[in-house]
C-alpha cells in the first residue's frame, strides 16, 4: 500500500530551504552589516520576503487543487 504524494510537497521544500538559508544570511547579515537597526531591518526584510513567497505557492497550489475537477481526482 502506497501513500500519494502532497500536492503541497513542493511548498514543503520551499520552506525548507528558506530555512536552511535564514542561517546563512543571519550570519551574513550580522558580518557585514554595522548597526542593530539595520540588521533587524536586513532580517526583516529577508522574513518578509519568504512568507509572501510562502504564501503565493501555497496559493497556487490549493488553487491548482480545487480547480481540478472531480473527474480527476
């Protein structure tokens, strides 16, 4: 017996890897950048981005989804 794939597994690696990346750009981030406020900014900046990327997958993915129709399925 087989589980079918999510449809979201993509989004799934998306976070991953935006995960995997908020490291190195913390760490970068904190290297190159004087200034606390700057620094927050950076990040926050970087936080900002990824979510709305998050958020438009993850969009398109269940809009993908529910546009099937049910023969489909």
């Amino acid at each position: 017996m087989t589980v079918p794939a999510s449809p979201l597994n993509a989004v799934k690696l998306d976070l991953a890897i935006i995960l995997f990346l908020s490291v190195p750009v913390w760490l970068l981030v904190s290297y190159l950048v004087e200034g606390i406020f700057i620094q927050i900014l950076y990040l926050a900046g970087f936080g900002f981005v990824s979510t709305l990327w998050l958020i438009v997958r993850t969009r398109r993915v269940v809009k993908a989804i529910v546009d099937v129709p049910a023969d489909e399925t």
